[in-house]
C-alpha cells in the first residue's frame, strides 16, 4: 500500500487533523507530566509505557517520544 500525504487531501478537515492528533498528543504528555501518571504510546509499531519520569526528562531536552 502506498500511502497518500495526509496534507494534499481534498477535505479541508483531513488535512487539519494531523495538526488536531499532535496537539493531543502534546496535551496528554503535559496532564501525564502535571498528574505524575505514565503514557502508552506506540513506537516502531509496539506500544510502549513512558513514565511521567521520562516524559519530564523528554520535556527538558526538548524532544518528543
């Protein structure tokens, strides 16, 4: 399967959803950070947990999981 790039897409809401799942994704690792409670996320197709601890560290160095 080849898949199409999700920002050429004709329905102006499919192209704005990826920006929409970063932000989520950006919010969950601060309320994980503030509640001081992990996250499952998927990473090279496993889900793996990243404690609060990790995340903070992530957050500091500027990256993301």
């Amino acid at each position: 399967m080849n898949p199409k790039d999700i920002s050429t897409a004709e329905n102006p809401d499919l192209r704005a959803s990826l920006a929409a799942m970063q932000r989520a994704a950006a919010l969950a690792r601060k309320v994980a950070i503030q509640t001081d409670t992990g996250i499952v996320i998927a990473k090279d197709g496993k889900l793996v947990h990243v404690s609060a601890d990790e995340l903070r560290k992530e957050a500091l160095e500027g990256k993301d999981a």
